[in-house]
C-alpha cells in the first residue's frame, strides 16, 4: 500500500548534519581495498546488528555521508563502496552473484544486516532476500528497481526519461570519476555546475540541493562504472520479482524518479507483500540528498520496530 509523502520545499536538500564529513571514518575494505565509509553506534544505540548501506551505480558510499550521523543512534553504519567486479558475474544462477556479494558485505560487518539499498544497491539487497535472507534483520530500499527496469532500459528511447537520465549517468559518472579532492581550487566552481548540470535527469530541483550535498557527496564519489552499469544492465537476465515476505521491508520511492516510476508502484507491492511503500512528492532518484529528514526517518522507524 502506497503512502503519499508530504513533503516541503523549504526542506529540499538539506543536509541534517552540515559537519559529517569529519563524523565519518574511513578505512580499507579487507578483502580488495576499497574504501568503506563508517559512523560509530552512539551511546545506548537500538541495536548491536550493523546497519549497512548499499550505494547505486556512479557512486560510492559517500553518497550517503549527509545521513550517516544521522543513523548512528540505531547502531554502527557501515557503507562500503561496491567494486564493479561484484557486478561482473552475470549469470542465471542468482545464488553464484548472492554468495560472492555476502562473503564480501561478510568482511564488512558481521550478519544479521540491517540494510539500506539505494538504487542498484537495492537490486543487490532483493538478490540477497530471495538467496540468504537468513542474514538480513530488515530491509529499506530507496528508489531500488525491480528486474523489470531491465527491459525499460533495454527498450528506452534517448528521448523519453528513462533515455535522459542515462545519458546522464554517463555525464555524472565522467565528471565524478576524479573524485574533488584531486581537482585544484579554481576547478570547484565549475565542477558544481557540471554536477548540477547531470543531476537534472535524476532529481527535481538540483539547483536547490546544499551545496555541502554535492562537494561532499555526489563529487566524493569516485567512479566512472556508468557506461558499465548501461552494458551490464543489457545483459543481466530478466529475473521475476516473485512475492517475498520473509524479512520485514521498507520501500520509499520518489515520485518524480525517471528509472523506477511511480507506475510500477503495483508491481512492487506484488513482489513484496505487506512491505510499506512511502511515495514521495517532489523527490526524483536520491531520496536520502533531497529529502533526508523524511529518508532517515523511513529507515529509523523501519528498524525500530523490526528491533522491538
């Protein structure tokens, strides 16, 4: 069932804790050295399970820097970026994929998760649904496609949304590949205006997000997986979302998302029976940088009650 999110202008983007960049550690993931982004549990936290996040593609785990602190009360937050070599694998067999992504989240943090997936991430948490869902506590997906978003790019055409906001995830991943703190100072000012430029196919108001959402955010993100995420996409096999109740999730959707529109609201309520589904108004493919106040408390009650 559908929720329709009141939402306000005055709220877009902006970014709960203005000094998480020095809240958020940094340090090598285990097994391939990436970077994995992470905010201690605060004292007396809900719950000793890890809450994990899950990036969408042209991102890393900073994306979800402006909510991490924001977190920390429901215990430690982990957000690792994911290595493109976890998407490489594509095969029939959803279990192969599943067991390399949970031996890798395993180095991580130990399970039970409690999961955030945004985006691809969240097609990586429903894969891990359907295979372990012994290791998952509860689950919320922020604007995650069902399988079905395969055919749509497939099929799409350069004009219509889902088309645009392809091309530019092609742009935003070129532009974000440096990451800003290689760029020089003189380069800043421009490199806003690109991002703000790419982000016109994902998000309703780019020009309104904080200026600290995108230098700190979208920029810190280090990847160009874009064009590889178009060529994958056209591979993957179409798996069917059957219907999944065995761990309690959460879904929020923006209404204005161009990859998962709000029309295939019906499909996800079939695919997850029972699960609470929080449409957003005015929100487009980053529900966490546009509305973040509105996201974190989707996630906090989800596992809240999931922790009672």
């Amino acid at each position: 069932m559908a929720d329709e999110g009141a939402t306000e202008s005055t709220g877009y983007g902006v970014v709960l804790d203005p000094e998480w960049p020095a809240a958020v550690e940094r340090w090598e993931h285990p097994g391939d050295g990436s970077t994995v982004y992470s905010v201690p549990a605060e004292p007396g936290a809900l719950s000793d399970s890890t809450v994990v996040l899950l990036h969408g593609v042209g991102n890393d785990g900073a994306v979800f820097g402006p909510i991490m602190s924001s977190l920390a009360p429901l215990g430690t937050v982990v957000a690792p970026r994911m290595s493109p070599q976890l998407l490489t694998d594509v095969s029939d067999e959803r279990t192969l994929m599943s067991s390399k992504l949970v031996e890798w989240l395993g180095e991580v943090a130990p399970p039970p998760w409690r999961i955030v997936g945004h985006s691809m991430g969240g097609v990586m948490v429903g894969l891990i649904l359907r295979t372990r869902p012994d290791l998952v506590a509860s689950a919320v997906l922020l604007n995650a496609p069902l399988p079905g978003i395969v055919q749509r790019i497939r099929g799409r055409d350069r004009l219509d949304r889902t088309g645009r906001a392809l091309l530019f995830m092609k742009t935003l991943s070129a532009v974000t590949r440096f990451g800003r703190p290689r760029l020089p100072r003189l380069l800043r000012g421009p490199e806003l205006a690109a991002v703000r430029v790419a982000l016109r196919g994902f998000v309703t108001e780019p020009g309104s997000l904080d200026e600290r959402v995108l230098s700190r955010a979208v920029l810190g993100s280090r990847t160009d997986d874009g064009n590889e995420f178009i060529r994958l996409a056209e591979e993957i096999p179409p798996w069917h979302a059957e219907p999944f109740d065995d761990v309690p999730v959460t879904i929020v959707l923006g209404d204005a998302d161009p990859l998962i529109p709000v029309d295939d609201v019906e499909l996800i309520a079939d695919a997850y029976t029972g699960a609470p589904i929080h449409v957003v108004a005015n929100c487009g493919h980053f529900a966490h940088l546009e509305w973040p106040r509105l996201t974190v408390d989707a996630i906090s009650a989800c596992f809240a009650v999931r922790s009672a």
